[in-house]
C-alpha cells in the first residue's frame, strides 16, 4: 500500500507491506508468527532534524484479549515494558514493524489500526499528539486457517473512535481530533 501524507507543507508517503512470516528468525519474531502475517511501514520525508520526529501509535482488538475482542487496547511491545507515552515507534521518520505470534493455534481474531503522528506545539502546550493519517491490517483464523486483512487506509472519524481509549491510557497527553493535513490527498 502506498499512503502518501502531507506536512509543514511538505509531501510524505508511508509504504506498507503485509506479508505473511515464513521464517520468524529472520524477523527476529516468535516461534508463533510461522503462518501469521507482519507489517512493515516505512516513512518517506523530506522534513529535516525534528521536522522529521514522528511516532506510530497502535491499537489492537483481538479475541485473545482482555476485552476478547469487543474492543481496541493499546498494542503493547512486550520487549520494552510499560512506557509513558502512546508510541510503539518514534524517531526520525520511524518505521514501523509488527510480526504477532502466538503459542496456541486457537480460532482468532485481530485487527491493528496504526496511526502516524507527531508532537505538536500547541500554543505552549507539551505533549500534545496530532495524527496524520492511519492504516489497518490484520488477520482471522479459523480451523487452522489464516487469512491476511491486507492494509487499509483509515479515516479521521476511526482515530476519533481511539481517543477515549489514549486518553484513559495516556491521561498526561492530549490527543487532537482528526487527521492533520495539509490537503486532502
């Protein structure tokens, strides 16, 4: 998928490729990613120096979790620990990268909504989050049988539909409505 973007007035792209994983090993991944698809987005912007600084927030609904499915949690990188602010990925142009495993071959449901973002300066404010765009992705299984949910662009009403969740996660931030562009691409 190619999910341009555009901002501080200069033109961005993400390129997302959902594959399904062969050999977790090269990965890095868990033995339990064997046949479970992984997601890479890799960020393209031409902003310099902290014109650049941008994080992904990501949020899973999943069968297997503590909501068993009825609703979004935030995705957690069980390798870092709890952290104190809602990105998974932050840097420079931060690529994105998330290969689930899982030890069981239980019937399962997950969908992923990850979102790029950036810390505004919002008239003297910090740590205030403002979205550019998103993308979803995920997987079903049934019977022992996986089936890829290819990527999908989001829209501003879906980030909208995550703020309660980043606000009760995340209460020392403040998440802004909708998408922030430049222009509709």
């Amino acid at each position: 998928m190619h999910l341009p973007f555009s901002l501080r007035g200069l033109p961005g792209v993400i390129e997302v490729t959902v594959e399904v994983t062969r050999d977790p090993t090269e990965l890095g991944a868990s033995p339990g990613a064997v046949g479970l698809p992984h997601c890479r987005a890799a960020v393209e912007f031409p902003g310099r120096g902290y014109h650049g600084l941008l994080g992904w927030i990501q949020m899973v609904r999943s069968t297997d979790n503590d909501s068993h499915g009825k609703a979004f949690e935030m995705d957690p990188l069980m390798f870092v620990g709890a952290v104190a602010h809602p990105f998974g990925f932050f840097g420079i142009t931060p690529t994105l990268f998330d290969a689930p495993g899982r030890r069981t071959n239980e019937d399962l449901d997950w969908l992923c909504h990850s979102f790029l973002s950036y810390i505004k300066d919002f008239e003297g404010e910090t740590r205030v989050v403002s979205a550019i765009t998103g993308f979803s992705w995920g997987f079903s299984r049934t019977d022992g049988v996986t089936t890829v949910e290819p990527a999908q662009r989001l829209t501003s009403a879906d980030w909208n539909g995550h703020l309660e969740l980043l606000h009760r996660d995340h209460p020392g931030w403040r998440f802004l409505d909708d998408f922030e562009m430049d222009s509709t691409l």
